[in-house]
C-alpha cells in the first residue's frame, strides 16, 4: 500500500457518554444495545505526518501502534505507510469515555486518508481496528456524532445495528466530572465483570428501550429538556441497576453514589453515570447553567478534588483534515 502524495492528516475525535445497555448476555436475540452521546471535550486527537518508516508516538502510542498493526492485516498491507503518528491530546484511559474506541478509529480514519483510501463507514472502520465487539455507539457516534441508539448485537453480527441517530440542540451541554485520578473497568477485568453478571430480565430490557424511543429520543428531538433531563436520570438509574451486582448499587461505589445524590440533592436532574464511570455526567440547557454547577463545584467540592469539564454535544462527529485536500475520512477539511 502506497500515499498517492505525502501530507500531513489531523484527526479530532469527541468523547462518548454511555447512558446504559439495554441488556446483558442472552442465548438468542439481541445482546447489549444502549443510548450514548457525543461530546466536544474532552477531544482526542492524532496527527500523520511523513516519515522514513513507521512509528507512533505520544501518550497512547502503544494502544496506537497496535490499532495500526490491526489495520493493516486487516487492509492485507505488506507494511505500514511510511509515516508518524503523533497522538496530540486524549483524555485519560478507562474513564468512561470511549477512548479505546476513539483512538482505533482515528488510527484508522487517519491511515485511511493518508494511505489515499476511499472513506469507510462505521462497521468498517470498526472491524479495521477490532473494536464495537459490545457496543457500537463511540462508532456509530465516531462517524455520526448526536445522540445514538443501537439496537443490539445479533450472533454472528459483527457489531450492533443502529437504531437511530438524533442532533441535540447546539445550546445544550454536558457538565462532566468524577474523582481525580479514579478509573473504571477495561479489559479482562471488564470482560469478567460483564461475564459475572445477572442476566437482564427481559420485563426491563423492554422498559429501558420504551423510555429510549418513548421519552428519550423525543425530548432531544424537540428540545425538551426538562423531560430529556429527567428520563435521562431514570434511564441511567434503572440501566446501572443491572450491574449492581458488581457495582453495588446503580452507580459504581460509594464515591459516585454520594455524587449523584449530592447533585439530584440540588435540583440537578440529568444525571448519571457514563459506562463504569468514574466519569458523572450532569445535562444543562445552557452553558450560562452549566457554568452555575461548575462554581458550586468549585466552592462545595464535594468528595474532595474534582475532574469538572463543561462539554458541548458533537453533532458532526470526527474531523479529518489534511493540509493538501482531497482526503478520504469521515469528514474532510482543508
């Protein structure tokens, strides 16, 4: 596989908020399925740039490498383009938005477009680089971006079916905080964790996909946000109540459950958790409300020191850019 022309590629991906799984593992149906959004911050971001061979580097260039090397099996390239991949800015690993997924894609979003490939969709760019084996929606929202639902994996699909994709109103925004330097679930330890759970009574599957298409995607739709933020709350409690068996309770731990009580304690009603956490979301109207939770943060500092980022919804997805044009990626600018 050879560059039709040396150039140097950006990729900027959002983060991904999980709201919840539908359900957990099954003998026949649908496994999984969930709603999430995207947001503008934390970004991810890679940069490719020309090289004598191959290398990565940055925080992350171990997970970047491998990613790469996926890549290219998966392309049947002899060797990697000749170039660099820098990663620029990611949040940290394991927190509970979607950086795995945020960085395969980039890594395959950017080889693509600097190896002059034409443009792969979100079950490609998946498979390219090993990811959406459960959920599907930092691919689908990689691509995307909005509010997603899929609905679930059938045996043998190689990743979930989209529901549907919903933009969230530009004004809208997503205060997202958790303990400084906590982490959540990856991994074999995720994989023994899911694989140690309950299975989901199917009674709350269909409840958890009826406040999805009944209450959810609605509200976001026609910008309701009082009823968006309070069946966000209800959906996120009633989903993280399936993993109670390893969390102990709806939220994982003691630290995170005193957050989400000390937020609906004061009137803030879109609250949850994102995948394992220890990452808390809380949705606002506005960023003149967002900005009021962030001080009070600040004065109160509940649970001791705090992560606070106030983001804005990613309505486009990822952002492929190249300094010379005529890119192949998902989105292309100059």
């Amino acid at each position: 596989m050879t560059t039709s022309m040396s150039r140097a590629i950006t990729v900027t991906a959002p983060s991904r908020l999980h709201f919840g799984l539908f359900g957990l593992q099954q003998d026949e149906g649908r496994m999984y399925g969930g709603v999430g959004a995207m947001v503008d911050r934390p970004a991810l971001k890679i940069r490719l740039l020309p090289a004598a061979r191959f290398e990565c580097s940055g925080s992350l260039a171990d997970r970047t490498q491998d990613f790469a090397e996926h890549w290219a099996k998966f392309h049947g390239a002899g060797q990697l383009p000749a170039c660099l991949i820098e990663v620029l800015e990611s949040p940290p690993n394991h927190i509970g938005l979607g950086v795995g997924t945020q960085l395969g894609l980039s890594v395959a979003a950017g080889l693509n477009a600097f190896a002059g490939l034409p443009a792969a969709g979100p079950r490609e760019l998946a498979l390219s680089v090993g990811r959406g084996q459960r959920s599907a929606i930092g691919t689908y929202g990689f691509v995307m971006g909005g509010l997603i639902v899929e609905r679930g994996k059938l045996p043998g699909e190689p990743i979930s079916t989209l529901d549907c994709r919903v933009d969230f109103p530009d004004d809208w925004r997503f205060v997202l905080l958790r303990p400084a330097g906590g982490r959540g679930l990856s991994g074999e330890q995720e994989e023994q964790a899911i694989g140690g759970l309950p299975r989901v009574p199917a009674n709350v599957t269909e409840r958890l996909i009826a406040m999805a298409r009944d209450e959810l995607i609605p509200a976001a739709a026609t910008a309701n946000f009082p009823q968006f933020a309070e069946s966000l709350f209800q959906f996120g409690h009633l989903a993280g109540d399936c993993f109670s068996a390893r969390q102990g309770g709806p939220y994982n731990g003691p630290v995170l459950t005193r957050l989400i009580g000390w937020l609906r304690g004061r009137g803030y009603a879109g609250v949850g958790q994102s995948s394992w956490g220890p990452t808390l979301f809380a949705a606002f109207p506005d960023q003149h409300s967002a900005l009021g939770l962030a001080d009070l943060l600040q004065q109160e500092q509940p649970e001791g020191s705090l992560e606070v980022t106030i983001a804005a919804p990613s309505n486009r997805g990822a952002l492929v850019q190249s300094a010379l044009g005529e890119v192949s990626g998902t989105e292309v600018s100059d």
